[in-house]
C-alpha cells in the first residue's frame, strides 16, 4: 500500500532518502513496533484504502507523521474524512503539526482546507523539492 500510495511523488521527485514509497519491508514492519506512533488505516467498506500515522509528541501536541490514499480512491474527500475522525482520538491535543512538499499544491490546499496553516518554517529536499511546516 504504501509503495502504490507514494508511488507519483517518488516518480515525480525522485527522492529516494525521504519519500517512503522508497522503504524497504523492514522499515515499513519496524514503524509499526514504535509505540509512540499509533497507526490507523482508512476503510472503504471492507476495504483498506489507506493510511494515516500520528505521533503524539505530548499529551497536547500531535504530529500527523504520513496519510496516504491509494490513488484510485484520491480526489473523492477521503482524506478529509479520515484527518477530520482521527483528530477527534486525541480530544486532549490542542496542537497539531505535519509537513508536506511545498510543491504539492493539492496537498497543501488539503491542509489548509482543514484548518492547518504555514508555520513559514521550509527544507530544501533537493531542487524544486521543499518540505513546508504546518500548525493547527
């Protein structure tokens, strides 16, 4: 899933250190071992068509760390849903941060559609490549 999720970003950037549609097996399996990340997949029916990842930071900070859903099922609000539900498990967390590629225009709008906004923090990945910082 999350090979076929990142695929068109790893095609489009060619960033093999960061993307993680460019992990191995093993590092895909050891994530799923910290216990500091809570992992949840986004269903469709009976049908796993995602994923979102959360590290809690601090009883009020979360960190939405990776969302992905997989391309056939892009563009129909799914991701809005599932960021919406997810943040309603941490009724504690009054801040919550991600980055995405500045690049991705979808991406951003996604976000900011969702009440998060640039935090004017930016890493250079590589040329044409940047890594903003998002706040809710």
């Amino acid at each position: 899933m999350q090979i076929l999720g990142f695929k068109a970003l790893l095609e489009a950037y060619q960033d093999y250190e960061t993307n993680p549609g460019a992990e191995t097996l093993e590092q895909v399996k050891k994530r799923f071992e910290y216990t500091q990340i809570d992992h949840y997949f986004v269903r469709l029916r009976d049908d796993d068509i995602g994923y979102i990842r959360i590290r809690a930071l601090d009883p009020h900070t979360c960190r939405l760390s990776q969302i992905l859903i997989l391309p056939e099922h892009q563009g129909n609000g799914y991701a809005q849903q599932a960021i919406r539900q997810v943040e309603t498990r941490y009724p504690l967390a009054k801040r919550w941060l991600l980055n995405t590629i500045e690049q991705e225009r979808k991406l951003c709008h996604l976000y900011e559609k969702l009440g998060y906004r640039l935090t004017g923090t930016q890493e250079k990945i590589k040329d044409g490549m940047d890594l903003v910082d998002y706040e809710k």
